[in-house]
C-alpha cells in the first residue's frame, strides 16, 4: 500500500481546515456541491480526505461550494 505524501497530506489537510473554518460538515458539503451541479456520496468524500487523493478540480468545486474567497497555505 502506497502511503499518502507529505504533499498529499498537506492539500487534505487544507480542506479540511477550510471546511472546519466555515463550520461545513461532510454532509453539508455533499448539499453544497449537489447546488453547484457535482454529485458527490458523503463516503466518497470522507474517503477522499482520508486518503488524500483527489483531484486539483475537486478541490476547487469544494472551495467553490462553500464560498471560499481565499485559503491559507
């Protein structure tokens, strides 16, 4: 089993800290997404994160379903 990167690591913790800052649950996130026209399973999402592996596109429509204007890198 591939173990995540640290840069894997770095870009899932980036959301989930964004998500956190704006009080949005996986649940939430799922509805927010579903509003911009991607359909996402809370599972997949949780997965997702744990992992660290997604895709640039997914987090964009992440930061773009709950109205991130900035992140902190």
């Amino acid at each position: 089993m591939v173990e995540k990167t640290d840069w894997e690591a770095r870009v899932a913790n980036l959301l989930k800290a964004e998500l956190k800052r704006k009080g949005v649950t996986y649940a939430q996130l799922v509805e927010k997404l579903a509003e911009i026209g991607v359909d996402e399973k809370e599972v997949n999402i949780r997965n997702k994160l744990a992992r660290g592996k997604f895709s640039a596109a997914f987090l964009v429509q992440c930061l773009e379903a709950v109205d991130a204007k900035e992140i902190r890198i």
